[in-house]
C-alpha cells in the first residue's frame, strides 16, 4: 500500500457534521500531523482511514482500491493506536503482544517470538516483559500500546494523541520510531496537540477545524505559529 486516498469524504452523526467533504492523499514514506482543537474532527478522520467509521458520503481508497474491493485483508495492512489503549490490565506486557500478536496472525515457526521481543525491545520494556500492564504508568502503557500496534508490520498507521504521558525519553523513542516507519515506506497519520513534540518529526501538517481540512504550507516559524497563521487566515 503506497496511496491512501479521501475524496470528498463527509461523516455525520445525526444532525452534527463531524467531517465536511476531506479530500486527502497521504503516502508511502511521510508522516502527516492532524492538528486542531478538540471536536475538530481529526479521530473521526483517523476512525474513517481505518475503516471502523464508513463516511457517509465520499470514499476513501487504499492504492486506487475501495476498501469493499480489499475486503478483510485491508486490515492486515492498517495498525492504530487510539485512545483507549486496548491492552489487558492483568496480563503482563509480553502476555499482551502474545495475544495481540496471535490476533494478528503471527503464531507458528518463532515469528511470534521474535516479533514480540523486537517490540518489548523498541519500547525498552525488556525488564519489565513479565510485569502486568495495570501496574505500568500510563507512559509505559503508551509504549507497549504503540508496539501492540505496530506488531504486525502494518503499512497504514495511524495514530491518535502518541505522546499522551510520555516523559521527554519516551518521545524520543516515539520519535526513532516515527523515523523508521518513514524509512520502511509507512504511511504515517497521527492526530496530536502536542505541537512542540511534533515540531521537526513530520513532513505534512493539515489543520482540521469543524471537520474542514487545510494543509499548512511549508515556511518559517514553529508548527504552532504556523497553525495559527493558517487559522487566521483559512477561517477568517
């Protein structure tokens, strides 16, 4: 998968519009921030690429294909970590990948295995792999959430608030790995308010704002000032 595509994509609930006609295309390789203030739109967004939202008018293609045309095997290819972190407070961090992992596919021959060591390794919770995920802090939970995501290689990424809890380590974790998604030709959406942490670790910003998009241009000056700028002058 190397092209996701949103054509005039509207989502409603009841009478609220929480997307207006988005039309997007984001790539193999880039990351691209979701920015704006709560309500916007941006995890309606995120919920409609993943498919576990159908928009209710518009469509959203994966390389040129409807998500009908894929079937069930367009899941395999998408990993999402949202707000709730779908891990089980009483099994331990490797207990956790273990069934997500099986979920996901990867039993059999060691792959399972050494996938999950990879992960605990990547979120630097080897000392802690046979702790139970309750007893973690929520930064530590955001970590091993984020590998539970990822575990299955997924092309599509999508990432709702990835820097919730985490202390300035964990996003520079959060950020090695950001790097190696782009490098291995992900295609990265992650929604944030976290302007400064997101500052310098993506190619493309597009501003939501009450489900409207608009992509903020390259130029000087922080991701903050620059949103505002766009904010000034796109909703003016």
């Amino acid at each position: 998968m190397d092209l996701v595509e949103t054509d005039d994509v509207s989502r409603h609930f009841g009478r609220r519009r929480a997307l207006a006609r988005v039309s997007l295309g984001f790539r193999a390789g880039e990351v691209t921030a979701l920015v704006g203030p709560n309500g916007a739109g941006k995890s309606t967004l995120l919920a409609v690429l993943s498919t576990l939202l159908r928009p209710s008018s518009g469509q959203v293609r994966y390389d040129g294909r409807a998500a009908v045309a894929w079937g069930d095997d367009l899941r395999r290819h998408i990993g999402l970590l949202g707000h709730d972190l779908f891990l089980y407070a009483d099994l331990t961090a490797r207990e956790n990948l273990e069934f997500f992992g099986r979920l996901y596919g990867l039993g059999g021959d060691g792959r399972l295995r050494d996938r999950v060591a990879r992960a605990l390794a990547e979120a630097r919770l080897e000392d802690r792999a046979d702790d139970r995920a309750g007893e973690f802090s929520r930064g530590l939970r955001q970590r091993l959430a984020l590998e539970r995501a990822l575990l299955h290689e997924p092309r599509l990424v999508l990432l709702d608030e990835p820097f919730t809890g985490l202390d300035d380590d964990s996003v520079g974790l959060l950020a090695a790995r950001l790097d190696g998604l782009r490098r291995s030709g992900s295609i990265v959406v992650m929604a944030t308010h976290d302007f400064e942490s997101a500052d310098g670790l993506v190619d493309r910003v597009v501003a939501v704002r009450n489900g409207r998009t608009r992509e903020l241009p390259p130029g000087a000056g922080s991701l903050r000032v620059r949103y505002q700028a766009v904010l000034r002058e796109a909703w003016a």
